[in-house]
C-alpha cells in the first residue's frame, strides 16, 4: 500500500518537474530519491513475505 502513495508522488514531482524547469535539478534528486526509497520498501516488503511464508511451513 505504501508502494502505491509513493509512485503517486513520484508521478506528482513528475509533473511539478515539467512546471518548473529552472529548478529541475533540485526536483530529479527528490524523484530519484522517492525512487529508491520505493525499492527499499518493496524489498522489506518481499522479505518480510518470504519470512511469513517460511515460518508457516
């Protein structure tokens, strides 16, 4: 669930990115960081799984 209201900040810089292209630069870093903080939580997130998933054997 986490995953989703992050892409729809990402999709929301996105688009602030292209209103305001003289402060590009500043908004790429912050998508890009939302990036990698979604992968983040998609790993904890599969770990997490896979940890639930074992221990029920």
């Amino acid at each position: 669930m986490d995953s989703v209201f992050l892409l729809i900040d990402i999709f929301i810089l996105k688009i602030i990115l292209l209103l305001m292209p003289q402060e590009g630069l500043i908004l790429k870093k912050i998508i890009k960081f939302f990036k990698i903080l979604k992968r983040r939580i998609d790993i904890l997130n599969a770990e997490a799984e896979l940890k639930f998933i074992l221990e029920k054997k």
